[in-house]
C-alpha cells in the first residue's frame, strides 16, 4: 500500500495529548497532535504548521470517522501484604478495546511456587487463565518466571523449582479482559 493513500474504512487513532510524529526526508521531523478539538501538526520545534478545529469526530472524504483516544487510567496494582514495590510503581490499565496492561516490579525473598503476589479487581480479569513470561533479577542472574493470571483475579508466579529466590521480579502483562 501506498504511504500517502488510505481505503476506504481507515481510521486514525492519536490518543489525546499524545503525538504522531512523521518524517518527510531530510532531518526534521513533524507531528500531528489531537487534543480533543483539534487536530495540529506541528514542527521538531512545538511551531504549529497547520490546525483544524471541530466540533464533531472529523471524518476523511469517503465519510469515514477519523477516531480519537483517550489514554487509558492507570492503577496502584493492589500487591499481597508480604509483596513490596521495586524500581517502579506497580500499575495495571484497560482500554477501550479491552486490552488489559499490568507493570510489575516488585521484590521478594524466596516465593512458593504458585504464590499469589496480587490480585486484579471485576472487570480487569480475563476469561481464562493466562501466562506472561517476566523474569527475576539475582545477585547471580536472571531467572526467567511466568506470571499466570488467573480468572479470579489472582496473578501467581511460577519459575523453575527450587530457583524464586530473593531478587527484583519484573514483568510487562498483557491480555484481553471480558
């Protein structure tokens, strides 16, 4: 396809506040920016080049709608009383698509396989069990876990047997929620 042709059916999503840049050759990049009225592109330099105001979801020339996001809300991860934050706050977020985004990064002494070191609230929890691979950080390496996330909400850690030893556990989670 074509970089500068769209079908018919294409919709642009730029979450408010976010930006799209784009190079045209050369050196100097641009951006196109929606902050919920309008739409802008502008130079490296924050200079506006062009801006287009409106009042309703701007549509391209076939009539379809040109989508507009907003980010999705972030959480504090509500982590097991024995489980405590490390290098990072520990987040989780849905979007509106469903897309269900958790950030670990905790410490631990040595873990029981299977532990539950948090739990997901109604509406953040999968249909069905889910793994993700994270990894603990050790004073001998790195170990690799998988973070199952369970229907109830429950986020357990698995590793090799006998290795969830102390060290810093992180992990990206990514699934799809009902």
């Amino acid at each position: 396809m074509d970089r500068g042709t769209y079908p018919p059916g294409t919709a642009l999503t730029i979450p408010v506040g976010k930006k799209l840049w784009f190079y045209t050759g050369g050196d100097i990049g641009y951006y196109l920016m929606c902050d919920g009225t309008n739409f802008s592109v502008c130079d490296h330099d924050d200079h506006p080049l062009f801006n287009l105001h409106y009042s309703s979801v701007p549509t391209i020339q076939d009539g379809t709608l040109i989508a507009t996001a907003t980010p999705p809300q972030e959480y504090d991860l509500p982590l097991m009383e024995s489980v405590v934050s490390e290098l990072y706050p520990c987040k989780y977020s849905k979007n509106s698509f469903g897309m269900v985004v958790v950030n670990i990064g905790i410490s631990i002494a040595e873990a029981a396989e299977g532990a539950v070191i948090a739990t997901l609230p109604v509406g953040f929890r999968p249909p069905y069990r889910v793994a993700n691979a994270g990894v603990v950080l050790t004073e001998n390496g790195r170990i690799a876990v998988s973070f199952d996330i369970l229907e109830n909400g429950g986020i357990c850690l698995f590793g090799e047997a006998g290795k969830l030893t102390s060290g810093i556990l992180v992990g990206l989670l990514v699934f799809y929620a009902e």
